[in-house]
C-alpha cells in the first residue's frame, strides 16, 4: 500500500480521526478509503484479547487462552531464544486471533522491590531487560504481528502513576531507564511504542517531546507508531506535536475536533498530522498486508511449550543436598498454591487460562501427600490448618511448602506495602522446620520477599509466577526432570530497607524523586558491599560448572576499538546443566561516580556432563561508557578496567584488566573557580602555568610554618584545589586580576 498516497486522499477530518481509537481495542477504520480498522490486545505474557461478541467497554472476558509465564520469571531464563520462541508463540496466536499488535513487553527498571507491577517488568538491570525485551519483540515480529513496548519512561512505581512526575537526573534518565527501551528499540524496531501516564521532570511522558521526537526516533531511529497508555492523554494538540501518534482508547470524537480545529486555526501543522496518520497506517497495512489466515491457536501445543518455558526460567536459590527429590521418597507438599498455584498477576496482563495445573495434580506418580497449611484469602493464621499440615510433614521425608503472595498483595493499580511474606505463611515454614529437618519453599510471587526463615530450609526453588503450566514446570525441577537454570534478574535484600530507593519511594504528593540516581539494585549493594539475601544473577544448578582459560584480544586499547573476551566453561557434575555466563565492567575510579560493576554481557549455554564450551563476548564503546551530560553524549574516562566473568553479580570465577584510552578530549569548563588540578590536565598547560611560577612562590613559603612534616604531598593537594581566582588571594601581590585574565585567555587557546 503506498501509504503516502492513501493519506494524501484522506480529509482533515479522517485523520483526525485515525489518532485516535474507534473502541477500547480497535483503531478506527475510514469505509469511504476501505482502511481497515486494526485490533490490539493486551500482552505481554499471553493473549487477553477481549470476546468481540462483547461489549466496547474493555470490561468484558477475554477469549480463552494460554497464560505464560510472567517478565519477572521470561527474565530470569537469561535466555534469548526462550525469549524468541515465546514471542514467536505470542505472534502466531495474534495471526490466527486477527491481532495486530500485542501490547508488551513491559521493560521498566525494578527501582523498588514494592512495585505493584514489577511481575511484569524484567529486571533491575538495564542491559539484562533491553536484552531480554528484543529477543521477545523479534520473536512476535517474526509473525508479522506488531508489539508496543511499554511503559515509556520512568514509570517505576504504580502509586499515583497517572498524575505523579518522575524526578530523574538526566544521566541516570540515559543509564538506567531510558537505556532499558534503547537496546530493543534499535535492535529489534518494535512496531509500536507506548507511552506512560507519568510525568518525567514535570512534562507528561504523552506530550514530551524530548523523549517521543528526539530521542526514540531521532536518536534511536524508532519508525513506528507510539499509541499512548489508555487514557494518558493529557492535551491531545500538545500531545500530538510531541510525538504522540494514536490515542487509546477511544476519546468519543472530542479529541479528534480538537485536532481539527487546530490545523484549521493554525496552531497545529497538518504535516504534524500527516504524519502521524502515515506511521499509524503503515502499521496497520503492515500487519493487514501479511495474515497468515493459515494460522492456528493450538491451546494444548502452547501449553506444553508454557510449561517447558516456565521450567526454563525457575531459579534455584538453595539448596543444601536436597534437591533433586528422590523419586520414591515420601513427600509432604503443603501450602494452598501446591493445589492451586499463584502463577499471574493482576490487571491488564490478567489472562482467561483455558487450562491451569497444580504441582499437585501433577506430581499423581510420586508418593505425595498434601495438607492445605493456609488460606490465601486470610492472613491470619488457622491453627487447624497448621496442625494439619505439621502432622502430614512429621510422617514425610521431606516436606516442599508451597508459598508465595496472594493475589491481593501485589496487582497492577496499586504498590506492595511491604516486602513480606503473608503472615499465616512465614509461620507455617517455621513451624514445619520444627518437625522436618528437610524443608523445601516454593516461591510463587512477582517480586522479592524477606525471608526470615531462610537459613532454617535446606532449599528454596523461585518459581515467581511461572504461567498457568507452573505446576508440571515446577514438578519437573522439583523431581530433576529439569535441571533448574534460571538466574535473578533483580536483587533479594536482606530487608526492605536495605533497598536504595526505600527513602524516597513513592515520593510526596506527585512528585517522586530519583535519588538514589544510577545505583539501582546491585549497582548500590555492590558499591555498598553490602549484605543481601541472593544477589543478582544468583542461580543454582544440579550440576556443577567451573570457568578456565579467560582471554582477552587485547590488554590496551583505545575506546574505539572492539575488545573480545573468551572463556571456557565445563560441565564437571554428572548431569546436563546449562549456566548463564555473565560478564561485568568495573571501571577504574575516575572523576565520574560509577558503580562498581556493571552487566555487559551474558550467555546461556547447555552442556552434557565433561563437556567444555567457549563462550565468547565482544565489548564495544558503550560497554565502558557513563553517560556524561556535558558532552550529551556516552563517554569513556582512561584508565585500566577489569572485565570478571562470573554466575552472580558476587560469585566472580575470572578477572582480566584492559587499558583504556579515551579518545575524547574532555576539557574543563575555564573560568576563575577553575582548579590548578583540572587545568594540569589541559595538554601544554603547564608551560603556561610555568611562567607564574613566582606568583605561587608564597605556597612555599607556608611550608615548614603551618603545614608540618610531608609538605610535600599536602601542598601539591592543598594547590590540585586550589582555583585560578586563588592566584590573586594567595598570591602575595604578584599578581593582579588582569594578570589572571589574562592567564584565563592564554589557557582558553590552549
Ligand atoms: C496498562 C497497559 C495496558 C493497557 C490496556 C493500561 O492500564 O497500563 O499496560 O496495555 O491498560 O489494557
């Protein structure tokens, strides 16, 4: 379709008309051009497409369909073609349900474990998310069905998420949140972005042009539609200039007369709306143009593959010699989600399962006996029903307690109050381990918990919330049929408060400040060095792994060049295994406050007992870079940095130190509070600053007097502060404040 063309036919009013949507789920269609309308459908883990025989309100059921397993869990694989073939599956559904666009993934940043929606997010980790998010997007985009990635920008928190301003540094805005979308943006061209309902520093995210225009499609090259959260709308002509191209839902035509009357008096290009129109159609004929009618939504066959994904993504956290289970042994399995497992979260990505098994139900073939030790519907403890289930786990060999968050604790709308566990439920654990010495917890939640118990259990299995297949998924690792690999995507603290944004999350009134700035999740607890329950990356396996030969290219190098790292791993247990080789930066210390370490790189990698892989990595500019907001742009300071290969952000198996040259000249701003310290690095200006040499004699004469024993090195500190106004203070006369001048002048030449 030449798309051009079809707007050039299409009259004010029409494309007003196309910027908007027709119901809570469709864009519009114009009968007298034959444009066709297009659904979309909610995402991200599964396919909630609302029963078009329904009402237009979105309120109605969704069709029946296949629930995947959550971004907090899809993360924890660190596996891109897991992530692909999800996508993949997502797409095909879309074709053969005649959806155009699924709205996900979800890759905003875990700033606070308490996020309502953090199940959806991914990580903590910007790289790690980008990453995970791209192979999902090529995954559905393989089908010619289009994704929007969400929530565009800073939407961290769900607290008053339609009114309150996202208070960022820019530098942070670059290195953490905005870097999250960068990498799947550029990497994989999503068809569709979407906006937040947040503010980002006092603009809403719907009319901000800095983010919408210049850096998603100037910068990143994004060519797509961005369709706004439903309902983020704030003032559509503003909204529609900053880059805002499709309203959803519907605005009842009272947008699209605003748009109208806009052009019509002038205040609104009608290229803005050309424009606009353009990149919805192209979306639209895109998909329209490449049906796939052959398609079929095998809800069984998907299933099967949501129950492999799920198993593929389950973190081992503990385990002291329990696990695997031994098939014969006599087994306890305790705790309300064993017969009905917590395996989505609540909200848009809610999904109308068509089936869903229990752990229970499908461990039939392993002597198990269940006891309820809970209900998910109260906090309170039921002694009746610890009674029970602690007489059930007396008679077991071991007994696998099944707990996680309720429903009601963690949702899209509203944030988590606190980091616990219910009640009812962190005493059932304890009173189990009064009478078994093997316990095992099955985590089933969105997000972090604390975990008083945590050293009085021989294993905990994270399963977060796995899918409606997460019963069969976590039998299988329970019983060793899978052998577990997946690794945390964020940080488990110790305590809530251990969390670097716990002082300023969820902000006052609508304001909610980034404080914490760049030192999000492990990048604060591993500068810190600080205690925490798992650290990111953390992942256990029943085989073992052991890391050799670490190769660098190269051991000098200028921030141009490309550095490749090699390492070898083997299998040295005696099962198939797969481990995530995840590869740091840590820079030197600089003039730049950076965080100690920092994800660049991972593989995941299967292999058969004795076997040995070479893992191979290649580093560019940006893997060494900080964001510098003088220079608006990813710079690298010179120095020497060490590149560790390791299974956590804490267990490093290989270091390796390169030379860095930066090949951007950074100079000081020159002025009068200008330091002699930051002027010695200006090439040549020592000559310059040699020809003062008397003005300064009067340093020498303070020595001995006043600063005691090694003047030496106190003065050459004491003169690194010192700025260039000081030449007039502490010049003893010699120098007047023309003579600094002119100084000033010769240095700027320099
Ligand atoms: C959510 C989006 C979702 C949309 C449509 C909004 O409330 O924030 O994630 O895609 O609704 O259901």
């Amino acid at each position: 379709m030449d798309v051009k063309a079809l707007v050039a036919k299409m009259t004010l009013e029409e494309k007003a008309g196309l910027c908007s949507g027709q119901d809570f789920w469709h864009t519009k269609a114009v009968e007298r051009l034959q444009i066709p309308a297009m659904m979309v459908s909610d995402g991200p883990h599964g396919l909630r497409k609302q029963d078009e025989s329904g009402d237009h309100l979105g309120i109605n059921d969704s069709i029946k369909a296949v629930c995947f397993p959550a971004g907090c869990a899809t993360a924890s694989s660190f596996d891109r073609e897991l992530l692909y073939k999800i996508g993949e599956t997502l797409g095909n559904e879309c074709q053969a349900e005649g959806v155009g666009v699924i709205l996900g993934p979800a890759v905003n940043i875990k700033r606070s474990p308490l996020c309502g929606r953090n199940f959806e997010y991914f990580s903590e980790d910007p790289y790690l998310a980008s990453e995970i998010a791209a192979s999902q997007i090529k995954g559905v985009q393989s089908r010619q069905v289009g994704t929007s990635i969400k929530h565009f920008l800073a939407n961290n928190q769900e607290h008053r998420r339609m009114s309150s301003s996202s208070e960022v540094d820019e530098r942070t805005l670059r290195e953490i949140y905005l870097s999250a979308f960068e990498g799947a943006v550029t990497q994989a061209k999503p068809w569709t972005v979407m906006c937040s309902y947040n503010k980002i520093n006092g603009t809403y995210a719907a009319e901000n042009k800095t983010y919408l225009t210049e850096v998603l499609r100037d910068e990143w090259g994004f060519d797509g539609f961005v369709v706004s959260d439903w309902g983020a709308v704030n003032d559509r002509v503003p909204d529609l200039e900053a880059g805002l191209d499709l309203e959803m839902p519907t605005s009842f035509g009272l947008n699209d007369k605003k748009i109208v009357e806009a052009v019509k008096a002038g205040t609104l290009s009608e290229e803005v709306l050309d424009k606009a129109a353009e990149r919805i159609l192209n979306i639209v004929y895109r998909f329209e143009e490449n049906r796939d009618t052959t398609a079929v939504f095998d809800r069984e066959a998907d299933h099967e593959f949501a129950r492999k994904a799920a198993s593929e993504c389950m973190v081992l956290l503990k385990n002291e010699g329990v696990l695997p289970l031994a098939k014969e042994k006599k087994a306890a399995f305790l705790g309300a989600f064993a017969e009905k497992p917590r395996y989505q979260g609540g909200g848009s990505s809610h999904i109308n399962s068509f089936k869903t098994e229990s752990a229970l139900e499908m461990a039939a073939e392993y002597p198990v006996v269940y006891a309820k030790g809970y209900d998910t519907k109260e906090d309170k403890i039921d002694e009746k029903l610890v009674a029970e289930a602690v007489n059930a786990a007396r008679e077991a060999e071991v007994a696998v307690i099944f707990a996680g968050l309720p429903d009601a604790f963690e949702s899209e709308g509203y944030d988590r109050q606190h980091m616990r566990l219910p009640e009812c439920q962190n005493h059932l654990i304890q009173e189990i381990c009064k009478v078994n010495e093997n316990v095992v917890v099955v985590l089933h939640n969105g997000s972090p918990v604390e975990m008083p118990w945590a050293d009085q259990v021989k294993g905990i299995l994270e399963v977060y919330l796995g899918g409606q297949a997460v019963g069969g998924a976590t039998v299988d690792v329970l019983y060793g049929k899978v052998n577990p690999s997946g690794h945390l995507a964020e940080t488990f603290p110790v305590k809530l408060q251990d969390n670097p944004s716990y002082l300023s999350y969820v902000g006052e009134g609508n304001k909610v400040e980034y404080r914490e700035g760049v030192f999000v999740g492990y990048r604060y607890y591993d500068t810190k060095e600080m205690d925490v329950l798992f650290p990111f990356g953390h992942g256990l396996s029943y085989t073992t792994f052991a890391y050799s030969n670490m190769k660098l290219d190269k051991t000098e190098m200028d921030d141009t060049d490309t550095l490749t790292v090699q390492v070898d791993v083997t299998n040295t247990g005696d099962c198939f295994g797969k481990e995530v080789v995840q590869l740091y930066v840590m820079p030197p210390k600089g003039n730049v406050i950076r965080p100690v370490k920092e994800l660049k790189g991972f593989e995941k990698i299967g292999l058969e007992p004795k076997e040995t892989k070479t893992v191979t990595f290649t580093l560019e500019k940006r893997a060494f870079a900080y964001y510098d907001t003088d220079l608006q742009a990813w710079n690298v300071e010179s120095g020497s940095y060490q590149i560790a290969l390791g299974q956590s952000s804490r267990t490093i198996l290989a270091k390796q130190k390169v030379e860095i040259r930066s090949t951007t000249e950074k100079r000081p701003e020159l002025n009068m509070d200008t330091t002699f310290g930051d002027i010695m690095e200006i090439p040549r200006a020592k000559e310059v600053m040699a020809e003062f040499a008397g003005a300064l004699s009067i340093f020498g004469q303070m020595e001995g007097d006043t600063l005691g024993e090694g003047t030496g090195d106190m003065m050459e500190a004491m003169m690194r502060y010192m700025p260039l106004r000081g030449l007039i203070a502490f010049g003893g006369g010699k120098l007047t404040f023309e003579d600094t001048e002119k100084l000033l002048e010769r240095l700027k030449k320099l």
